[in-house]
C-alpha cells in the first residue's frame, strides 16, 4: 500500500511497461556477433540435428545378433568422422570414432574399453544391447521444429545451438538507443582535478556500465546544464536521436530540479515520486514521443531504480522472451527496527553462517554510499512497514538475475 501521494511499485510498472515502445526495427549479422543480442524471429530446424545416426563414443559399429560368447568379430572398415561409410558386412564390426556416421546395417556401438583385440578381430567383454551408444538423427533437434522463439536472448548455448542447424547470418532486434544525461553544474569528468563544491560524475559510467551489460547503444551521453532553457534544448535534441532517454537528478523539489519542470511544463509528466527506497524522486514521461526514465541523483538509488524499474522497461522494449524472477527467501542476518511506508531494497549479499545461507546488509544503506553496492551481491527486500529481526525471511535478488 502506497502512502500518500506515492505511487506503488506494482502500479508505477503498470503505468510504464504499457507505455514501452517496441522495437520494429532488426538487422541481420553474422552468428559470430549475436552474442547477447536478441532473436527478431522464430529459429525453426531446417534439417535434422544430427543429420544422421552418429556414434556417442570411441568403439566397434555391429549388429547386436552377430556377438556370440567366446567369438571374435573381424574388423572389416575404419570410419572416420566425416566420412560417408559404406555399408557393414554382415559378421563383421567397424572401427568407429565419436560422431562418426553409424553405417547401415549396424545397430549398435560396443566402447573400445568393453573389447579385447585378438588377431581374429575383437570378443566383445560386455552385454550389448541394440541401440546402446548411437545418437540418432534428429534427436536434438527434429526439421521444422522451433528451435529458438522471437525474443530470446542469445547467449553462448545459443550461439552453438545455431551453429548445429547451419547458421550463419541471424536476424536480431536492432539495439535500443539510450541518452545518459547527468544534472549537476557540479558534475566533472573523473581525471580533472576537483575544485571547492565539485564531485565525480559516478552516475554516467554505472550507467554506461548497466546499457552494455543490457545490450543498449549509448548514442548521447552528456551533463544537463542546470538552466530550465539548457534542460529543454538537450532533452529536445536527445529525443530526436534516442528510443529512450535516462537522466539522473533533477527530478525532485528543489529550484535547480529541471528536468521534471521541462515535464511538466509541457504537459509530459505521467508519473512522479514511488513508494520505495531509494528511489522516490523518480519520474516518467516523453518529450518528442521519446519516453524519459528520470532518475534520483544519488549514486545507490540510480542503481536501484535502474535494476527494478528501468530493466523491465527496457526488456519490454527489447521484446525479451518474459523472464519470472522469484528471488530467494533467506533468513536475515541483521536488524532494522525502523520502518518505512516505502519498500526497501537493502543492498546484501548471500552469506553462510553456522552452516546456513543468510542475507547480511551493509551497515550504511545511505542512497549516496555506492561502496554499498560493490559489497552487496544482491538487494533484499523489506515490505512496506515492515521491521526486520535476525531470522526474519526476507526475498533476495541477486544482480546477475536482475540483469540477466
């Protein structure tokens, strides 16, 4: 349940995801370059995977009825993998290798280490049993299945799993175009010397961290002037080249705040200020019909609220096959006797103690202590009004799954 005038984080995700552009535009690369990108279309079989009955080990093709307790079978053919093999002579093995094509007439494969070579052939020490140590054709993947759906996210598995139907060129969703734009007349770039009241721009390069990670194309990235006028023109020209602008600061009351003015002068501004923490500030809303992520300043809650609000966007966008993230629910390791109408999403990390795992914050969860999130492998989740005693059970989410 929200509290006053804040949104909850159920009714913010409604209000966006239904509001997320789709991609519509795709490209075709080569399979060597689709790693993290994301399927345009169905992947169907075009043959069969493996193309034809193959063997699972290094050993003998025969036929099961041929083995006899006490007789050697001769070796009439080697077969390499690769080479088209002729058919098996009946009384007869072939040396075969691991996916070397089985020849007809065999019907199953005897493992080099279950025979003794004799001069006659090999004796067979071991039961064989008719089918034993063949792949069949098409047991992978059958002709005219689907292999891969529209909107899966191709990782290393994929990328092999590709390779095996033959190929080469893939189509993918084009990337999603991002702005970064940073408030702060106090902002500089890290390598200049600080003068009296600057500070490092933190929040680019997190951010310019999370869209790689994401599979994003930064095509702006610049710091927002603080004038209302210099706030406008940059937005202005972001939309005109970006699917989606992200800002940070700027969004909450104070004067210099221009970011959610701009919105709400023109009418823009469609949500403000949600039940979490950190994160409250944030806003949404488009300039030129190009949505706007407008994120707090400080450095952990821009992380936050990218993690559980701007990456459901932006898979929306993507068109990513739907991912269910259920979290762990782990004891807590730690107290909280303060409660909040805002849910909060402590930085932690798994931890085992006296034998079981458990979620351990860091002490200070300030929005402004980014050291909190390099400690932390995960964020852990306190219900609104909720306080928290050592055992409570809590949800955990890693980041890799956050960002998987």
């Amino acid at each position: 349940m929200a509290g006053p005038n804040l949104i909850s984080l159920e009714d913010a995700l409604t209000h966006l995801l239904a509001r997320a552009p789709a991609m519509t535009s795709s490209e075709s690369v080569d399979l060597s370059k689709t790693l993290n990108r994301i399927l345009a279309e169905d992947q169907t079989v075009p043959a069969d995977v493996p193309p034809a009955d193959n063997s699972a080990v290094d050993g003998y093709a025969l036929r099961q009825r041929d083995v006899q307790p006490g007789r050697p079978l001769p070796v009439s053919a080697r077969i390499p993998a690769g080479e088209a093999p002729r058919p098996l002579t009946e009384g007869t093995v072939a040396r075969i290798f691991t996916g070397s094509e089985i020849p007809e007439g065999a019907d199953s494969v005897v493992m080099q280490e279950r025979v003794e070579i004799r001069d006659a052939g090999i004796q067979v020490l071991a039961e064989v049993a008719e089918g034993q140590n063949i792949r069949r054709r098409g047991q992978d993947l059958a002709k005219g299945d689907l292999a891969l759906a529209q909107g899966t996210v191709i990782r290393p598995q994929e990328m092999g799993l590709l390779a095996s139907m033959g190929v080469a060129r893939v189509r993918v969703q084009s990337k999603l175009k991002v702005a970064i734009l940073t408030t702060g007349d106090e902002l500089v770039d890290p390598g200049t010397p600080l003068a009296p009241g600057q500070i490092y721009n933190t929040n680019r390069f997190t951010l310019l961290g999370l869209l790689e990670r994401t599979g994003c194309d930064v095509v702006l990235c610049e710091s927002l002037e603080d004038t209302r006028q210099a706030t406008r023109e940059t937005l202005q020209r972001a939309a005109d080249s970006a699917d989606l602008i992200i800002t940070t600061g700027g969004v909450s009351v104070g004067e210099e705040d221009h970011v959610r003015a701009v919105l709400e002068e023109s009418d823009a501004l469609s949500l403000w200020r949600l039940a979490i923490k950190p994160g409250k500030p944030l806003a949404f809303g488009e300039i030129g019909g190009t949505p706007i992520l407008g994120l707090p300043g400080n450095p952990a809650a821009v992380l936050v609220t990218f993690l559980v609000i701007v990456m459901p966007f932006i898979r929306k966008c993507q068109g990513r096959l739907r991912a269910e993230f259920t979290g762990q629910s782990l004891p807590a390791a730690f107290q909280n006797d303060a409660t909040s109408i805002r849910r909060e999403f402590v930085r932690a990390r798994k931890e085992l103690r006296d034998g079981q795992a458990c979620i351990a914050a860091y002490p200070n969860q300030s929005s402004g202590i980014l050291s909190s999130a390099c400690w932390a492998d995960g964020l852990a989740v306190v219900p609104e009004n909720t306080p928290v005693r050592p055992g409570d059970v809590l949800t955990f989410y890693s980041f890799d799954e956050l960002l998987a």
